[in-house]
C-alpha cells in the first residue's frame, strides 16, 4: 500500500511504552500494525540501512 493509506507503526509497541521517535515509526497497513501486537511471536524485526528498520514475517525476508 501507499505510505498514505497506512497507519504509523511505532518499532517498540507504543502501548508498552514504545517511543514516539522519527526514527522508530514506519509506514504499516491497518491490518499487520495490529496483528503484530497481537502476535509478536509471528514477526521478526530487522535492520535495513543504518537507520531505518522492517519487520518479516518469520521464515520470510
């Protein structure tokens, strides 16, 4: 999707106390912003570059 039809993803579950920081946010579609609070167990958080981060699902890059 385009970054304008997503929602900001914070790195760090904003609800646990996650930091609101440029360089923690992203771009995520509605439904994995969700599901991977949800299920964090499913995802697998990766750097890419020095400063910006993705997440995969595990098994998958």
């Amino acid at each position: 999707l385009p970054a304008t039809r997503c929602q900001i993803d914070h790195a760090d579950n904003w609800s646990s106390g996650g930091l609101t920081d440029l360089k923690l946010l992203g771009p995520a579609c509605q439904f994995h912003n969700r599901d991977r609070y949800h299920n964090p167990d499913r995802y697998t958080r990766h750097r890419v570059g020095t400063d910006r981060w993705a997440f995969t699902l595990k098994g998958r890059r």
